[in-house]
C-alpha cells in the first residue's frame, strides 16, 4: 500500500486541518506524517466518508427504500398470457412460454416452436430446441449455436418433416371416416 499525499487529493480540502482527519479516523496516526501531507489511500477514503453531510442517515435510508421498493411496485409491464408469451418481444417471457409448453406437453405450438427456432436471441432457440425433443423426440440435426445457414437448413428440415407429418396425420384421420 503506497503513500498518497494530500495535496494531490482536491477531496481532502474540507476546511478541516489535516491533523483533524487523522484523529477521526485513527487517532494514533503519525501527525510528523501529516505534517508533511502524507497519507495513505485507504485512509484518505476514509477521512472523506468521515465528514458530516448535510443529508444524514435519514435520507439515505429513504432513498434506500424508495430504490429497494421501486421493483415490488408494479413499474413492469403486465406478462403476457400463455400461448401469445410464445410470440412475446421480450426473450424471457418467450423463453418461459416454450418451458411451459414442453412441460405440459402441448402439441399445438409445435409450429411456433419450429418459428422460435429462428429467433435472434440463442436462448430462445436453445429452449425452442429442447422442446421440440421432448415434444416430438428428434432435433433433426438443429443446432442452436450454428451459423445462421445452417440454422435455416435445418429448421427447412423441420418444416419439411412437419409438412410430411401433418399428411400423414389427414390421410389417417380421412381413412378412418
């Protein structure tokens, strides 16, 4: 820890001599140190917390508050229901949406979710991911830190893929009517 001097420090010129700061904070400083305006940082710092202010206690536990109890007063916008928070602007809430659809199992947003994976934030398209396995058990070679190229190669495999499925899924369903 090195030596600072005080004139150096525009901090220090308080009105107080410099003897003073020295028996606030340590009364058994060196006052030959002081005299020669010698002081080391850590206690400079100090002297400077040391002063009285105008604004006391009572205004930094107000402002503490009113910081701390600014969040818990309603000052974010509303969350977006369930299946429109899929679509939402803000990646949380988009992410938070495709956690619950695979978790509930939701078969309907298969198509969003293969839309998510296209998305510009890499956390939505991680999840997006994820789901999509758990929903229909493959990742058709989808890989969320990839190039842009083959991101969109292989969500074309997914839309491909989904196409094929939902004709399977008509031709069955108008065979059996």
């Amino acid at each position: 820890m090195g030596v600072a001097d005080l004139r150096d420090f525009p901090t220090v010129e308080t009105g107080w001599p410099r003897a003073q700061y020295a028996r606030i904070i340590d009364p058994g400083w060196q006052s030959d140190r002081l005299r020669a305006g010698q002081m080391p940082g850590f206690l400079r710092i100090n002297a400077d917390l040391a002063r009285p202010s105008r604004w006391g206690a009572g205004w930094c536990a107000v402002l503490f508050w009113l910081v701390l109890a600014a969040p818990m007063i309603g000052c974010r916008p509303p969350k977006t229901p369930y299946p429109a928070s899929l679509i939402s602007e803000r990646p949380a809430e988009r992410v938070a949406a495709i956690k619950y659809a695979a978790e509930i199992k939701d078969q309907s947003v298969i198509n969003i979710l293969v839309d998510r994976l296209e998305d510009e934030d890499e956390a939505v398209r991680f999840f997006a991911i994820i789901a999509l396995e758990k929903l229909i058990g493959d990742r058709q070679g989808y890989d969320y830190h990839a190039s842009p190229g083959e991101r969109s190669r292989a969500v074309r495999r997914w839309r491909r893929y989904l196409a094929e499925a939902n004709t399977v899924s008509q031709d069955s369903n108008g065979g059996a009517q």
